[in-house]
C-alpha cells in the first residue's frame, strides 16, 4: 500500500510544484502539502532541539533515522495515509487554518478511531491528499509528455486514457 500511494501520488507532487503550472489548482495543492511538510517538521524539530528524551516512541524513530516520514511531502504524504502512528502523531500537531474539511475528515477519523480535534495536520494531510488523487490526469500527463519521453508511470497514466 505504501508504494502504490507513492505510485499514485508521485507524478501529481511533482508536476504541481513546477512553476509552468503557478495559477492552477494543482499548484495550490502540491504548495498547500509543501506548506504542510514545513509546519510538521519544523514542530518535530523544536520539540526534538528542546528535549529529545520527550520525543514519543514514532518521533524517536524518526530522530534516529528508522523511518522517513518526515524525510519530504511525498512520504508525509504515503506514511499519513498508511500507518496509524504517523497518523495519531500528525492528529496531535496543531495547524494554524481552518477549513472547510468536514465529513469525509469525520469518516477517516472514525474509522481510524481518533477524535473529532479540528485544524490539525491530519485534516490538512487528508484534503490535500483527496484534492491530489482525484486530480486531472490529462494535466499531468500532458506536462510530462512535453518534459521528456516518460517512464513507466507516465506510459501507464497514457495507457490509461482514451486517446
């Protein structure tokens, strides 16, 4: 599960955060997730800076480099949809804006059994992960075709398409 988030994920990560791509919604979502990264890492790094022996059994793997989930958007992205102890770590980190996230949030959060606690980073991971699922693949496909030949992620996205 891991590695398809990763597959299904990547290619939209990384044509959102091109400038070519600055106005379009894709781009507000890949900044919103890089938006997000920042503010988790730099929260792990104050508590971590401050007292390392505080840091709970998920934040010390991380400091000690046996996970990567903090390693840049695409992990936070994977290890936020696939492992319950990022996720209740990401649910206890709070995240400065509101939204609009309300029932599919609910409906993650109960069947992941945590509590209904508002503007935190798992709210912001979850809808800036729906916004870049649901993504037009066209777009995707159509900057990479200009940007080289592809590999095998974008020969299968083209696959994929009545063209």
């Amino acid at each position: 599960l891991h590695e398809g988030i990763h597959a299904a994920t990547m290619s939209a990560i990384q044509v959102g955060n091109l400038k070519t791509q600055a106005g379009t919604k894709l781009f507000k979502d890949v900044q919103d997730l890089y938006s997000l990264t920042n503010h988790v890492i730099k929260q792990f790094n104050e508590k971590a800076k401050k007292n390392p022996e505080s840091l709970n059994e998920f934040e010390s793997k991380a400091y000690k480099g046996m996970n990567n989930a903090l390693a840049n958007p695409h992990e936070l992205v994977t290890w936020g949809l696939t492992n319950s102890e990022m996720q209740r770590y990401l649910e206890g980190i709070k995240y400065g804006r509101t939204n609009a996230w309300t029932a599919f949030v609910r409906k993650i959060r109960k069947l992941l059994g945590l509590s209904s606690k508002e503007d935190t980073a798992l709210s912001e991971l979850l809808r800036v992960s729906d916004e870049l699922l649901s993504l037009d693949a066209e777009q995707i496909t159509s900057v990479l075709a200009k940007k080289s030949s592809g590999g095998k992620v974008l020969k299968a996205l083209k696959g994929s398409q009545n063209v």
